[in-house]
C-alpha cells in the first residue's frame, strides 16, 4: 500500500480511529486513577574501595573494582540482610503481616521466609556508574514505611558487612589460640630435651671447647710431622755410625772425638820427629807408638759409645713419635666425639629455633585476627538517608496519558487496516486497475474543479481535450516495426 492510498483509508475511517484512540486513553486515564499509589523511599550508600585496610594495609585493584560491587549489591539483597531488617523493624511480631502469610499460603512454609521474599521482592539497588555510591529504594503502599524498610535495609547490609568481616577473624582467632597453646607446649618439650642432653654431655652448642680441642689437634699433627721427620733422620745417622762410625759426621764432630783425634794427630807427628832423629828403636819411639795405639783404641771405643748414643736418640725419637701418634688418635677421637656431640646438641637447637618461630608466627597472628575481631567500623558509609516521599511514584497521570496516546495510535492504525481488509472499497485511480483489473478509459474531473478554471467554455475545452487524451492513452496500440 503506497503512501497516498494509506492517507485516503485514514481519511475515511477517521471515525473508527478516533474511537479506538479515544477508548484507549480513557481506559488508560481510569486504570491509573483506579489503582493504588505506590511510594518508592531512596537511601544512598559509599562503599570505599579505596581506602586500604586498617590493619593488613591492603587495596583493591582496580580490575577488583567492578566484581566487588556487584558482591556488594547481591549482599544488599540477600536473605541475611532482610532477615536483619525484619528483625530491626520488628516485622516478624507483627500480626497482620502473619494474618496475610496464613491467607496466602495456608500456613504452609515459613513465614519469615515469605516475608523476606516479598520484601526483596519490592527492593531494587543500583549502582551509580563508576563510582562506590549505591542506592537502595524500596516501594510502598505506605510513605513511612517505605522509608522505614529503606533504612532498616541499609542498616542490615551495614551490620552484615561488619559480621562478615569479624566473624572469620573470631573463628581464626580461637584457632589460634588453640594453636599457639599447642606449639608453647612443643616449644617446652623442646627447650627441655636441648637442656637434659646439654647437661647430660656437658655440650653447649656455643661451647669453644671443640675450637681449643681442634687447635689441640692440630698442634700434634704439626708435632707428629716434625718428629717423624726428627725419627727418620735419626734412624739414618743410627745405621750409618753402626756400619762406618768414622765416616759419620756427627761421630766425627763429636768433641770426645774430635780431641782424641787431634791429639792422635799430634802424637804421630812428634813420632815422626823421633824416628828421624833418635831411631825405629829407641825408648822414647817406642813409647810414643805405644801412645799412638792405645789412643786409637780411645778413639774407637769413644766412636762406638757416640754411635751407641745415635742409636739411642733415635730410639727415644721413635718412642716420642708413638706417643705423639698416640696422643694424636686420642685427641682425634676427642674432636670427633665433641663434634658429633655438638651436632646432635645444634640438632636440638633447631628444633627449639623452628618451634620458636612458628610459635611467634601463631602469636603474631592470633594478635592480629584478635584486633580484626574487635573492628567496629567498615568501609561503607551512609551518604542520605530515606524520608517518606511526598509524591507517588506510581501511578502517574502524565506518563500513563503519554503510554495511552502512543499506544492507542497503534492500534487505531490496525483497526483502521484491519477493517479495510475486510471492507476493500475503491479510492485511488490505481485501485480500479488493482482491483478490477480493468484498463482505465477516463477520469471525470470533479466539479470543484471545473468551477475553479477560467471560463465554462475554456473549461469545457480543457476538459475535453483531457478526457480525449485519457481515452485514448488508455487504448491498445499495437507494437511498432
């Protein structure tokens, strides 16, 4: 349906559209009129998000921001909060409100439960975009009592919030205890055992015993090198003054030795002197060979008692290198036994180390959780508070009128081509060729018209030429070759 043949169906069924249009607005108007005025209280509340907590020092970030405040309106309008606020407003005492559930549900169920889905029912919460603020409307039949359940809403959603965060602080401060008690009594046990095996042992475990013992230690190693070095060198002056004494060096330079020798020498020099001047065989030559061979055989028996005293020194060096080697094992053992005992006294130190530090973390926070349990305050703030609102939210007037006027045109249109559809009637030149699907002859022109052109005869004229016209461009006219 093109546009000019709409406006001419509007034109002439304006009555029924009028009436359709008419009949809306005024069910509209006497609907809104008829029904009871609703009163809908706002209160306003901040939830700081930004503020770090008192005693962890923590903040939300910023991609926390938008999942918090949705946890937040879903608190508002959970069961726990209503229930708070029926209890704040004394609703469960309230004997209409009981008289009510009996005739809607039979009794069945549980009151409280009832009360509390209607409530939510009539309560909506909105946030304010991005921001911390949300506002908690609820509605009424009632002014006061809208603003009544708006602040006892508000102030069930604070005291929620608030045992939300003190009741896991409580609960983890009486675990707390509990553990704390627990690991002192370890802790003792502990302290205890380092203290009978330190006692028992003589063993502290900063004791300097072990250090002096080590330097002990030490020090007969360096003794022992030294005098196995001493027994070594003395073993081989032992063997070669037991083979060749006057080739030994210590023998030879021994001053026994030494002077027997040079006075060996002597003697045979002033021989020497003799047998030149007075004979092989003179007294005195004899005499003084005689002296000769008997201080060899000094010097002999003098070489042999220096190599027997080599070989004693020696056996004296090896006598004090097994009692050095000796000493040595025993303070080898010594140093082993304390270190093992101090070892074993550092394992119990440990333990008493590492039962101190879990006790002190346990302590450190059960005092913490046991300050988060005392909390008093939170971080939602109340920024207005509800007041019985003077106007009616619903219904009003204006809007319903505004709704009736849009929608009665709708369906005054339908109506309108509803009833052309089944009533067609012809009103445009193209519903004779749609309708009857008949070529078009002629178009007689309206006689407002013909009055409103020049003459009657120029009139006449014009109109004839056009129906001329009209007839015969309506005509079959065969193709052209």
């Amino acid at each position: 349906m093109s546009i000019a043949r709409f406006i001419q169906v509007l034109r002439a069924r304006w009555r029924l559209a009028a009436l359709v249009l008419t009949a809306i607005v005024v069910l509209a108007v006497t609907a809104s009129l008829l029904q009871p005025k609703q009163y809908k209280a706002t209160a306003s509340v901040l939830v700081d998000m930004r503020s770090p907590d008192p005693l962890a020092g923590t903040v939300l970030g910023s991609m926390m921001t938008t999942g918090y405040m949705a946890t937040q309106m879903d608190l508002v309008q959970s069961e726990r909060v209503a229930r708070r606020a029926i209890s704040i407003l004394g609703l469960d005492r309230d004997e209409k409100l009981r008289s009510d559930w009996q005739k809607a549900t039979n009794g069945q169920g549980d009151f409280e439960s009832w009360l509390t889905d209607e409530l939510l029912r009539k309560l909506d919460v909105q946030p304010t975009r991005e921001s911390g603020v949300m506002t908690i409307t609820f509605t009424a039949l009632d002014p006061r009592l809208a603003a009544n359940v708006t602040n006892a809403f508000v102030r069930g959603y604070i005291d929620t919030t608030l045992e939300l965060r003190v009741e896991p602080a409580r609960n983890l401060n009486s675990f707390f205890d509990e553990r704390a008690v627990q690991l002192r009594n370890t802790l003792e046990d502990a302290q205890a055992r380092l203290s009978a095996y330190q006692q028992a042992n003589g063993v502290v475990v900063s004791d300097e015993r072990l250090d002096v013992e080590s330097m002990r230690l030490a020090e007969l190693s360096s003794q022992l090198v030294g005098l196995q070095a001493t027994a070594a060198d003395s073993s081989s002056r032992e063997r070669q003054a037991g083979t060749h004494p006057e080739r030994t060096t210590d023998v030879s330079d021994h001053p026994a030795v030494s002077a027997l020798s040079a006075e060996l020498q002597r003697q045979q020099l002033r021989l020497g002197e003799l047998s030149q001047r007075l004979g092989e065989e003179h007294p005195q030559v004899l005499d003084v060979r005689n002296g000769i061979a008997t201080l060899r055989t000094q010097i002999d028996a003098e070489r042999r008692r220096v190599a027997a005293g080599l070989g004693a020194n020696s056996q004296i060096n090896r006598s004090r290198e097994a009692q050095i080697k000796a000493l040595l094992d025993e303070q080898r053992a010594k140093v082993l036994r304390l270190t093992r005992l101090r070892d074993e006294a550092t394992v119990l130190q440990r333990d008493v180390e590492n039962a101190r530090q879990a006790y002190d973390a346990v302590q450190q926070r059960a005092r913490q959780t046991g300050l988060e349990s005392r909390i008093t305050q939170t971080n939602v703030s109340v920024l207005r508070q509800a007041t019985p609102p003077a106007m009616a939210s619903w219904p009003k007037l204006s809007n319903s009128l505004a709704a009736s006027l849009v929608l009665g045109s709708l369906l005054a249109v339908a109506a309108v081509l509803l009833r052309e559809m089944n009533d067609r009637r012809m009103r445009t030149v193209e519903d004779v060729v749609d309708l009857l699907r008949q070529p078009l002859l002629v178009v007689l022109p309206h006689a407002r018209l013909q009055a409103a052109s020049g003459t009657p005869s120029e009139a006449r004229a014009s109109g004839a030429s056009g129906a001329k016209a009209r007839i015969l461009g309506g005509l079959f006219r065969p193709a052209m070759r």
